[in-house]
C-alpha cells in the first residue's frame, strides 16, 4: 500500500509560508534532508518556476529517489537568459525598495499578461507583493548553492547521449532490413 506526503514548498525555500533565509541554501540537498528525514525512498518530484529548476538538479543529482518528475515552466541552472530578461529583472530589484514599484514593473511585463485581466489579478499582487517584501529582508550575503555542472550542461550530454543511442537503433534496423533485400 502507497502513502502519500504532500509537502507544499520547504522550510529554506523562498515560499510564502517560509522563514526568510539567514545565509545561503542548497535547496537540492533540503529536499534530499527532508525526504530522509519522512523514510521516502522515492517520490514523485513537481516543481515550478525556481522549484522545477530544483527538481531537475535533484533528478539529475539523485535519479534513484525520483519515481516521477513533473515541470512545470521551470528554471533551469546554466540556462542563459536574454539580455532583455535580465534587464527585466534588474529594473524590478533597482527599483527597491518601493514596492509598489517593483509590482509595477512586474505586472506589466509578458510574465504576468496572462492574469492581468483575470480573476486571479488580485491573488498574483498579493503573492508578488508578500515576496517582495519578504525578499527586502533576506541578508545581504544571501547565495543560492547549486550542483555543478548545471542542468543544462547535464541535459545537453543526456540528450546528445540519447540522439546518439536512437542514431544507432535506426542504422542497426536499417541495415538488417537492407540485409533481407
């Protein structure tokens, strides 16, 4: 018989119902802390935004404890964004500590176009504006640890790997054909 835990974010974790962090993080290791902690040997891993680019360093880290990994518009380690979004982002840091401000910025970017004029408009302000203000807070010293090589230089090997293993399934089945000819 299965059970099931349903965690919804983890303690060091910039989540709204975590602890501001004191110093840094190594998110994929309080996962693996935390699974250890329950007795799960395995789970089934979902993940958003930052939290699927912790899921996929945890997957790419720790294959054996994930049953099942579900991404949902993930960050990705490695993963070079475009000067504009990086743009993006600056505009809305360089304009704290107003936060209001830095709503602003936000909501009028292609990020969050898709809730502006939905009923979930007054939800997304609200989470936007709770971890603004909660990210004021976090220590100037404040660093994110994550697993090197990054994802993305990982899943690049992994799929070249994978091209390269259908490349020969194909030439193998093709040439066996050619030998029935």
């Amino acid at each position: 018989m299965e059970s099931y835990h349903c965690i919804q974010g983890l303690p060091t974790i910039p989540h709204p119902k975590s602890p501001s962090p004191i110093k840094h993080a190594n998110y994929v290791e309080d996962v693996l802390a935390l699974m250890d902690y329950l007795e799960l040997n395995r789970a089934t891993i979902i993940g958003h935004s930052m939290g699927g680019q912790i899921a996929t360093d945890f997957a790419l880290n720790y294959p054996e404890r994930v049953s099942k990994l579900v991404l949902i518009a993930p960050s990705l380690t490695g993963f070079p964004y475009s000067k504009e979004f990086e743009q993006y982002h600056n505009k809305i840091l360089e304009s704290a500590p107003n936060i209001d401000r830095m709503l602003e910025l936000a909501l009028h970017s292609p990020t969050y176009q898709v809730v502006i004029d939905s009923p979930h408009k007054d939800l997304t302000v609200q989470m936007l504006r709770h971890h603004f203000g909660r990210m004021l807070k976090w220590p100037a010293e404040f660093f994110m640890i994550w697993q090197k090589p990054p994802a993305m230089e990982r899943l690049l090997i992994i799929s070249t790997k994978s091209q390269k293993s259908i490349d020969s399934i194909y030439t193998f089945k093709l040439s066996q054909s050619q030998m029935k000819s």
